[in-house]
C-alpha cells in the first residue's frame, strides 16, 4: 500500500511540476476522488479540484463535496451545463431521454459533462483523472500518462495500479470523506437516474447505463477517446 501511495503522489508531482497551474483535477465523488483529494490536499500539492453538476446528481454526492470543502478547507469548483442547451434537449425529447437510445443518451452526456469539462480544460495542459485499470475491461489497457486526442491535453492516472481494496483501505485508514452510496453497493457514482448498486461478480461499471450493456461496459464520453502514449521521459520513471 505505502508503494501505491508513494506512485500515486510521484505522479501528482511530476504533473504539477510540468503543467503548474495549466493542470487540474476533474473530481467524480466517487471513492477514487476521495483518495485523489485526500492525497492532493494532504501533500500540499495545490491542483484545483473541480467537479461536474449535471443537474441529475445524486444528494451524497453534493454532501461529499461539501464535506471535502469542510475538511479540507478547499472550495470545489462546480461546473454547470449551458441551461438553454439543456432546455432544448429536454423540450425536444424529453426528461428522461438517455433511456430511449444509446446515440440520446450520449447527447445527453454531451450536454451535461462533456462540454462543461471542455470549458473547464481550456487553456489547460493536463488533467487527473481517479481511473483504475482493474475498473473494466476497456480500462484494462490504460497508461500512466496518456495524450487525449480530442481535448489535446495530457491525462494523468496515478490510481492505475490500485485495486477497490486498496481504495476502500486508504478510505478507512485515513478516514477521508466519502460518497454514502458507496455502502449501499454502488462502485461507480454518476448521475442519480444512470447509477445502480452492483452485486458480486459483476464488473465495477456495471452499474452505469446497465441497459445498454451486452457484455461491456458504457463509458460517457469523458474518457473514451483518449489514446496510450509511453510514459519514460517523466523524470526516473521508476515506478510511475
Ligand atoms: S449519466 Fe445519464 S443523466 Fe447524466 S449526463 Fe449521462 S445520460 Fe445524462
């Protein structure tokens, strides 16, 4: 574990070293984000932590967010989608579009994350993110560091090697704030109506957009199309 922790905030480093204040850590709220913040937070490291309201978020993750702010005494930047798109969106088809198909669905996500983020990564350089590979099978393959191609920014991982018990573990251990739905069965924590418990066996994201799921496992836009790039010019590498 103190190897994990020890990567994890190399890796915080090596990114604050070479992007300052260009570098920013979008939060999900979910257990990897309360090791994230913990860990930014707990080392001084002075990375802005922000945060997408959809507008559809489940009321423990607006209660770990203030309980972050509390503890940390930090103040999470929250990030709005654009009222008219969502307007025009919902008038058109209505409040409960992402369940009529899988192309609304990811318009939905479109409107509510990934245009918000991208108005959060202008004039950016790099981005945390809390993913881990053991998350899902289209996870298995991720890098340290990877190039995002459609935002054009560096994406940092520094949870990679972490599995859930070594994330529950730094939770409890360190009794950091964390999403109340995590007891209740819930890995991944998204928006409230596109979130579910999970039972045993099942993959981690099994519990996001499960009615769209065959034998993989949905993402929202936000991460898929990020490419690998190899990671051996950041400092030793060792370890990273
Ligand atoms: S997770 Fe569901 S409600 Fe949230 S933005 Fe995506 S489709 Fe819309």
């Amino acid at each position: 574990m103190s190897a994990l922790i020890e990567q994890a905030v190399k890796l915080l480093r090596v990114a604050k070293e070479t992007h300052g204040d260009a570098l920013v850590y979008p939060c999900s709220m979910g257990l990897e984000g309360s090791v994230m913040v913990d860990l930014i937070c707990r080392n001084g490291l002075d990375i802005p932590i922000m945060t997408l309201d959809t507008g559809r978020l489940p009321q423990a993750t607006y209660d770990v967010v203030s309980a972050f702010e509390e503890r940390y005494g930090i103040r999470v930047r929250v990030l709005f989608p654009d009222c008219h798109e969502v307007e025009a969106m919902v008038r058109e088809h209505g409040v409960n579009l992402f369940r009529k198909s899988v192309e609304l669905r990811k318009d939905c996500c479109e409107i509510r994350k990934v245009r918000p983020l991208m108005r959060a990564l202008e004039g950016k350089e790099a981005w945390i993110t809390g993913r881990r590979r053991q998350q899902s099978k289209g996870r298995a393959d991720l890098q340290l560091i990877e190039t995002d191609v459609v935002y054009g920014l560096k994406k940092y991982n520094p949870l990679l090697e972490w599995s859930l018990n070594d994330v529950e573990e730094y939770v409890r251990t360190n009794g950091v704030p964390y999403n109340r739905l995590h007891d209740a069965h819930y890995q991944s924590i998204g928006c409230e109506c596109c979130t579910r418990a999970i039972t045993v066996g099942e993959d981690e994201r099994a519990g996001r957009w499960w009615w769209e799921n065959d034998d993989g496992v949905a993402e929202c836009g936000l991460h898929v199309m990020s490419i690998k790039q190899v990671t051996g010019d950041i400092e030793d590498g060792e370890g990273i």
